[in-house]
C-alpha cells in the first residue's frame, strides 16, 4: 500500500537529492521511503542514462545496487548458518584448501561477515595486511559465495530466488545476465559513455540489479524480521542474526560496527569514516554501495529510506564526498519521521 503524505514534508529531502544527483552528474536517482509497512514517499528523477531517447526512470527502472548486494550475500549465509551447514565461527580455512592454511590461521566466517579478517586473496595466493580482528577493511562476499557452494552445493542466487524473490514474487530483482529496457544504465565519470554491468547469475558478482521499491522491500522484509505484506517466509532468527552487532571481542569498540554486513548504528564508534548518520537512533542499519544506492533501515521509527543513482567514480573525478552524502541523506530522513 501507498501512503501519500503532504508533498512539502519532503521538501528538504528532494532538493537535497536534486541537487546531488546533478553534483554527481547522475542520469536518474530515485527515493522511496516505507512506514509502518507503508510506502509513505516515492519519488523519480531523469532517465536511465544520457542518450536521446533514454527511458524515464520510474517505479521499474532497476539501479546496479554495487554493495548493497553485501547483504543478499549476508542473508544466504545466514540461511545456511540456520539450517545448522555453516556456523558463524567456523574456520575460512575448513572450505578454502587451496590457498595458505598458515596464513589463513584462526580466520572465521564471523571475521568475513564483519570485514576484519586482516587478509587479501590475490588469485591463488592469500596475505596478511594486518592482525586478525583488529581492524576494518573492504568487503569479501566473493569468498563467502565461494563458502557457501562449497559447503550447500547452492549459489547465493539459487538460495535467495527460492527461498525470497519467487515467494514474495518479486520481479525487479535479480544478478543481470543480459540487457532489458527497465535496466538503468551507470554514468561512469571516468568513460564518455553509458554502461551496464553484465555477468552471470550466481549472486557473487557487481551486477545486482534492483528497483529502488524492491529494495525498500527488502529492507522492511528485515525490519519485520522475515514478514512482507502479511507473508511469512524464514525463520525470525535468521534476520536478527544478520541485523545485529556480531563484531568479534577483539575489534576495538571504536571502530564501526558490523551484523551480516550491515553497517549497525552504535554510540561508541568514533571513527570519521562512520556511514551512519549521527541523528540516527541505535539499532539502526545500512548498506551503501558504489554507484550511492543505499537502503537504510530505522527500526525505532518502524521505517525504510532507499536511495537510488547512477554515477560511479565521483570522487576520484569530482571530490565528491560519500560518507558525508550518505549521513546527510540519512539524517533528512530522520528529521521527517520525527514530524
């Protein structure tokens, strides 16, 4: 169900997001927001990329969500830890034979899930960059699909399309094999040209297509902790297993904190380069990816805000700032639920 608010409720947060869209030289962006299992907000802006006769983005454009895939990722892992395959703390180097078992050492599932195994995989080899535990450092879902087939025989696709997308019946969701007409393109800053990421379906690669609505529902499906639209799917356990903190004792508390790759709002984390905004309450979570789609989830407020856009590589063309863009958006967001 839709739910319209008075349009200058959203004043601040549109302008913001204009304004942003042409700063990143973004084609289209989109905004939806979800109360009380509500849409409560849907907006659309430009097309799906720059070439006469680009589509219009609307409610179907789906968006290359980049990182935000991390937490489909997440959410099948977490399927399988249920169902008693996998188990948060078992060790990268049980199912990862093939690279260094030394260097792998004491490394867990948990350490993948919370991005601080201290390790980098380079083809066939694996290094150290620093200890186990005691820092952060960029995601992995590669080598957590990899886990995954290795111990279920199941792609991260094949988990998540029978068990979520074909049971809620969503249909703008999915890893992009081919081109379609509701596909929006990215805005690359650094080529003169459109382009759309194309590869295979298995769930461990960049091309996660999505509407920004689907999105909000995959968001609000963790918000209800496994219910959407009056549809039970999944355990209750497994959502609360990928949306709260399960950082190891050793990270330092300062440091962000992470559930199944969601970034998890928590008061003691100092660091600048927190992706939370600071007016959101504790217990909220987030994913933000590359091209600055993001799902933001306020279970305080019972509410979801999705953000959509095109453009990849603003800050190494234009300066851009993401982190201080995405805690902007998120705490416009919270100043209109507080209305």
């Amino acid at each position: 169900m839709k739910i319209a608010l008075k349009r200058d409720a959203f004043i601040d947060l549109t302008t913001y997001t204009e304004k942003v869209q042409r700063d990143t030289k973004a084609s289209g962006s989109a905004v939806v927001i979800m109360k009380d299992n509500n849409i409560i907000h849907e907006w659309y802006s430009g097309e799906h990329h720059f070439e006469q006769g680009a589509k219009k983005v609307n409610y179907d454009s789906r968006f290359n969500v980049y990182s935000v895939r991390v937490t489909y990722v997440g959410l099948a892992i977490a399927i399988a830890i249920n169902e008693g395959i996998l188990n948060l703390d078992d060790r990268l180097s049980d199912y990862l034979k093939e690279y260094n078992k030394e260097i792998l050492g004491e490394t867990t599932i948990r350490h993948l899930l919370t991005r601080c195994t201290g390790i980098k995989f380079k083809n066939s080899n694996v290094y150290r960059t620093f200890d186990l535990g005691t820092d952060i450092e960029g995601k992995k879902p590669e080598i957590l699909a990899e886990i995954l087939y290795k111990a279920t025989g199941k792609t991260v696709n094949d988990i998540l399309s029978k068990r979520v997308f074909k049971p809620l019946n969503w249909t703008n969701t999915g890893w992009v094999t081919e081109g379609g007409n509701n596909l929006v393109c990215d805005i690359d800053l650094s080529k003169s040209y459109p382009t759309l990421r194309i590869g295979s379906n298995i769930g461990d690669e960049r091309n996660l297509y999505v509407s920004a609505r689907e999105l909000a529902y995959w968001g609000n499906l963790h918000l209800n902790k496994r219910v959407f639209e009056g549809k039970s799917i999944l355990p209750q356990e497994i959502f609360e297993l990928t949306t709260s903190i399960q950082n190891p004792n050793s990270l330092p508390h300062q440091l962000p904190k992470f559930g199944f790759l969601w970034w998890v709002q928590d008061r003691d984390v100092t660091v600048s380069y927190n992706e939370l905004g600071s007016e959101l309450p504790n217990g909220s979570y987030q994913i933000l990816g590359a091209s600055r789609c993001s799902c933001t989830v306020i279970p305080e407020y019972n509410a979801v805000a999705v953000r959509m856009s095109n453009s990849l590589n603003a800050y190494e063309n234009l300066g851009f700032d993401y982190i201080k863009d995405i805690q902007m958006f998120g705490n416009l967001v919270i100043s209109i639920l507080k209305k």
